[in-house]
C-alpha cells in the first residue's frame, strides 16, 4: 500500500511515543507531525502544531470553535479516546468537519481499574501497604467484594462490562442511567434504580458517566450525604462529576469509608488535602491505559481517519 501524501498531526503525546501505532500510521500517511517533544497542547500552542495538516489525531486537547475557525484546512479529526467532552460538537459541525470516533474501546481497562480500586479500598491495601512501610506489622481486617451492593451511575460500555465482571463476585447489581437497557439488565441480573435510591442502597458507587452540564457535581454534598458510611466512591469516569471539596469533610469525618480516582477536576490535581487522606487512593488518569486499550484506541483513530463521519451522527453510534 502507498501511504496518501495527506498531512496528519498527531496531538496526542501517548500515541506519538508507542512504536506500533507510529509504525502502522506511518504505514498508511507519508507526512505524518508526531508530538515528539511531549508538549502540553492547548490554545495558540495547539492551533500552531496543527496548522497546515488536513488531519489530525488528538486526545485530551481542546478543539473549540477558535480551533476550527482558525485552521480551514483541517477536515478531519481521529480520536484517540473514547471521551467527546474535549471537543465542542457544535462548533465542528458548524465548520463542516468531519469525526472519527469508536465509543468502548478501552471498557475493559477502566472495568478492570475499577475492580482494582473496589478490593483495594474494601481491603484497606493502602492503609495496610503505608504501615508496614512504616515499619508496623498489623493485620488489617478489611471486607471481601464477593456479594457487595455495587451502584453503577452510568451503563454505557464501561458500566455493561463492570456488571459483567461483577457477576463473577456474586454482587448484587444497581444501575442509574438516562437510557434504559431492560434486555442488558433482565441478562445479568441488574436492578435499574432512580439515583437517590442507587446512593442509599449501595456499599460501592462507581461512576461511569459523561462530564457535562447535567452531570458536572452530579454527586453532591447533598447526595454524599445519602451514602452509607461504609461505603467505597469510585470516579473513574471524568473529574468535575464529583464535588471533590465535600468529599474531602465526608471522608475525615467518617460519613464515607473511602473513595478512589482516577480522574480529577484539574488535573493534575491541585486539593493537597483530599490527596493526603489515608482513606483516599488515586491514580494520575489511567483507566484507559492499559497497552492493550492504548494499541484498541490508536487503531480505532487510524482507522477513523478514514471512516470519519458527521460529528453528531458518529457521537450518537
């Protein structure tokens, strides 16, 4: 195969250091600009790399509508990623260019985070990893995830595949979502549930939704309130979703047993004190990278260059 003479940018710093995904895009387009240096891209810094490239593959980076207004000749856009929240789909629909997007790729990854994080907090590993380094040996006594009550706030492709790894510890599965899958949950034994109820009933909260106006904050002070005190919050989804500021006085007064993310409002992340707590683990915006997601989402953005079609259309799948 001839690689195209189309010139590609690629944003993305993760992409432009994996050997594998360079090689096969290199394979196809001939004049390819990698992020080579590992820069932070954003505003006049990003406009400027991808001036002059009639596709790109971009992560995190924020296209907006100065983006698209001041670089006509960029027509198409691949997504290494699953998350949308970084592009401003009005504003490219606007400019008429085009998206390559394959929503779920990296759902087992994040799935098998999450499980991760749930045994580790249920466990107290943390706690018990900081003592013994700390020169103590005591037997922390923590509890199994073998029949816990797990919430799943959101049931898109990440919030499936956790049920279905969950059905493996026998846990009694909820679920909160603005769509309904009665098939899906008749399948694996999930209760749909309003989310009131979900944060009530749940000794573990896993969210797995979209960062935007209707769910920035979405898990209050108000709702933290209606946790069980035993309960584990996991936020593996996008950070701005919790009110981290509340979470903070939960998990020093007890009213929380313990929280672990992987994303946070800013990142990275500036609350000293929510990062201190002995009940509190974090990791710096992983879910997604494993190697195996990490080769899934960089192919599935190759290949977008190429299928890429109507924003709205290939958002909706």
């Amino acid at each position: 195969m001839t690689p195209s003479p189309v010139r590609v940018a690629v944003t993305s710093r993760s992409f432009s250091r994996h050997p594998k995904l360079r090689a096969e895009l290199l394979a196809r387009y001939a004049d390819v600009t990698f992020n080579d240096k590992g820069l932070l891209l954003s505003g006049d810094a990003l406009i400027e790399f991808l001036r002059g490239h009639e596709r790109a593959i971009t992560a995190l980076e924020k296209l907006d509508e100065s983006v698209f207004a001041a670089l006509p000749e960029l027509r198409v856009i691949g997504k290494f990623g699953v998350g949308l929240d970084s592009i401003d789909l009005d504003a490219m629909t606007r400019h008429g260019r085009k998206l390559g997007w394959r929503g779920g790729v990296n759902r087992r990854s994040v799935a098998e985070l999450v499980v991760a994080f749930a045994i580790a907090c249920l466990r107290l590993i943390p706690q018990a990893n900081s003592s013994l380094r700390g020169g103590k040996w005591l037997q922390f006594a923590g509890r199994q995830l073998t029949g816990r009550t797990v919430g799943i706030v959101g049931c898109g492709h990440v919030g499936k595949d956790l049920a279905t790894l969950l059905r493996a510890f026998d846990c009694e599965l909820l679920a909160h979502d603005i769509r309904d899958f009665p098939d899906f949950y008749a399948q694996w034994r999930v209760r749909s549930v309003g989310l009131e109820r979900l944060l009530a009933e749940s000794e573990i909260v896993t969210l797995h939704v979209p960062l935007d106006a209707t769910t920035a904050n979405m898990i209050s002070a108000a709702r933290l309130a209606l946790m069980r005190r035993e309960a584990v919050l996991i936020n593996a989804a996008r950070g701005g979703i919790v009110d981290e500021a509340a979470l903070v006085v939960a998990l020093k007064e007890g009213r929380l047993a313990a929280a672990a993310f992987d994303v946070f409002s800013t990142e990275p992340p500036q609350n000293d004190e929510l990062l201190t707590l002995p009940n509190f683990l974090a990791t710096p915006h992983i879910g997604g990278s494993s190697e195996e997601a990490i080769i899934a989402m960089g192919m599935a953005a190759i290949e977008g260059l190429e299928t890429a079609g109507d924003p709205w259309t290939v958002a909706a799948g």
